[in-house]
C-alpha cells in the first residue's frame, strides 16, 4: 500500500480505513468493508481506534452513523501534540539515563535506524567547537553507508557546529560532499573501518547481512583511538608492504599465548595474490604449531588438506565479512590490521583496551556464525 510515510502513525488497518474514507467523502459501514475487505470485528475495532485518535469522525442521520475522514492536516496537529507531551518527559527520562549510564559501558544497535540512532547518540549533546574524529567506511560499502546514514548523520553533525576530522581511504577521494568544519584526509593503508570517537566513546558499525552498531563508553579506549588517529594524521603511517608484509607476519605467528590468534576477514582475495603470498606464511604459523580461530566467508579447498591445518585451526563461517576488505588478527595485546586488495600491506596497533574491544566482537560474530565442518 503506498503512503509509507503514514505508517508511523497508522496501522495498516488504519490507513486502509482512512485512505477509503478520503475517496469516498463520506460513508456508512458497508462500503467501507466491502471496499477494504476487513472482517467486521477487525474493522470496528480499527474505527474505534480512528475516532479516538481524531483521524476520522461521524455523524447520526436516524440511526446510523456515518464516517468521515478529517482534514489530512490532523496529522501534523498529531504529532505535534505528541511532539509536546514527549517534550514534557524528556526530563525525567534523561535523569533516568543517567542512573543506566553508569551501569552500562557497551550497547548494541541493530538496523538501518538502529544504526542511525547511534551515531545521533554519540553526538546529542555535543557543543560547539567540540572535536569529532572518524575513520571512513570501507571501499565495498562506501555507497551503502552513504546513501542509508551518512548522508542524514552529517546533516544533523554540521547543524552541531562541531569541528570534524576524518581519515578515509584513498579510493573513495572525491565521492564524499563537503561538509563545513570537516576537515579529511585519504591515505592508502590499512584503517579501522566505519568508526568515530566523540568525547570517551566510540561508535563502531557493521554493515552485514543486518547492519549493526557498537557504542561503547570508556575514557581509556577512547583516548588510546584519539592517539592513534592523530598519530594517522599528523605524521605518515609505517606501512608493511610486499615482502615486507612477512615481518608483520613473523610478529603475529611468533605469539605463544595459550589463547592463540584470533582473525576474521573476507576470503575472496585474487588466487594469484593468495597461492603466491599466503602459502609460505601459512607453512610458517604450522611448523611454530601456533593455533588460531579464524572467522572468514568461505575456505580455499588447498588449505582444508593439510592435517596439521585441521588439528591446529578452528574455522566458522560468515557473510558479516563479506565485505570487509581486510584481515583482522588478535594477539595478545595487539591487533594486526592487514590488507590483501592488489598487494599485502598492513599495520600492528599494540594497546590492550583495544585488543580487548576487538575480542569482543570477534566472539560476538563468532558467536553467530556457522562452524566449518572439513571434508575428509
């Protein structure tokens, strides 16, 4: 049924009712069922819902009432009585929050709007002047993040008067309209994807088969993401590259903990790239017998051959990487950030709140995903 915009206010019920009523002008019970096709309990249950709302009225001849519609204007009128009553218990709702906040150091959104209430979230009460930093979307899901949040959120960040500063990617350089005191810059290496720090907290979103946001609140992580993005920005970043990228290898496959690496990203790399790259480094992680949980879309059938790769590898299945476009791996307390688009490349962030916030949500995903049963 068209006139989506209604449906924020009116059951579907509701808008067939009301819709009908506008056609028909004025109208006894009968026509209206026949015409909307409601069963009679239904539909007078609805029209009773409709008459205490003030979307339609009635009038006696004799005995039987006959419905109108009201002006379509009583919709504005609606919510903005409604926007007033809100207005009224915003108070008490916020010193509610205040209490929850307290309590609370992670929440989780989930949806396009889910998503889109978090980023308002993190900047609802910001001031003038106040500092906003963000790491852009990732190539593959530049447009979809665009067109579903970021057009809508930078409005409402700019209306903040707010100072903006934001690392993106080379590759999507020129794709992004100016904002006013937003200030950007591109590089080509590895970054975390879709993420901003606002004040202490961090909003991280995901963009999977349901979108999902993380809004996290915490001085210390907060803090240690503000130094790792001014260090991006104020000075060019050491990128392992190449044949370069086995010494950052080396570092992650060198870990003895008795957790082992944790690592998740997205398998559909080019073969070349992957037999040429990868093959000896994996050899290297299974002659130090290092174990490891991987979290990935799909598996090369060469890898699943090797008998010390099953004994040492524990893999789950999932399409929330799919369009991620690099690999994640969790040591210690580090987390390596690597890329395997055209060429390796990659990055090691040594910090143990942030190794720990990306635990979280690789056992979040892992949590979610399918396991991968080998053949033998």
């Amino acid at each position: 049924m068209p006139y989506e915009e209604l449906d924020e206010l009116l059951t579907e019920n509701e808008k067939k009712i009301y819709l009908e009523l506008l056609k028909l002008g004025e109208s006894t019970a009968a026509p209206i069922l026949r015409k909307t096709g409601l069963q009679n309990s239904v539909f007078y249950r609805t029209i009773h819902r409709l008459l205490e709302k003030g979307f339609i009225s009635y009038i006696l001849k004799g005995k039987i009432k006959h419905f109108k519609a009201s002006n379509p204007e009583v919709f504005l009128t609606f919510l903005k009585n409604k926007e007033e009553k809100i207005n009224e218990i915003i108070p008490q709702l916020k010193s509610m929050q205040k209490i929850s906040k307290s309590k609370t150091e992670a929440e989780v959104f989930f949806g396009i709007k889910g998503v889109l209430s978090m980023h308002y979230a993190l900047i609802e009460d910001a001031k003038p002047g106040e500092e906003y930093y963000f790491f852009g979307p990732a190539e593959q899901v530049f447009q979809e993040s665009i067109e579903r949040v970021s057009i809508s959120f930078r409005k409402f960040r700019e209306e903040k008067e707010i100072k903006v500063y934001g690392i993106l990617n080379k590759n999507i350089k020129g794709k992004i309209t100016k904002f006013k005191n937003t200030k950007e810059k591109y590089v080509d290496s590895p970054l975390p994807p879709n993420m901003a720090i606002f004040r202490n907290k961090i909003a991280i979103a995901s963009w999977g088969e349901v979108p999902t946001g993380i809004l996290i609140k915490g001085k210390d992580i907060a803090d240690q993401y503000k130094k790792l993005f001014k260090e991006i920005w104020n000075t060019p970043v050491s990128v392992h590259e190449g044949r370069k990228e086995e010494d950052l290898i080396k570092e992650i496959f060198n870990y003895r903990g008795k957790d082992g690496v944790l690592s998740y990203g997205n398998m559909d790399v080019p073969e070349d790239l992957y037999l040429e790259e990868t093959q000896a480094l994996r050899k290297m992680r299974l002659d130090k017998g290092v174990k490891i949980r991987m979290l990935t879309n799909k598996l090369p059938k060469e890898i699943t051959k090797d008998k010390r790769w099953k004994k040492l590898t524990k893999v789950r299945l999932s399409n929330e990487v799919n369009k991620m476009t690099t690999w994640t791996y969790i040591f210690g307390n580090k987390v390596a950030i690597t890329s395997l688009k055209k060429k390796l490349r990659g990055i090691i962030i040594e910090d143990e709140e942030f190794a720990n916030t990306q635990r979280q949500i690789f056992e979040s995903m892992w949590g979610q995903a399918k396991p991968h049963k080998p053949k033998n």
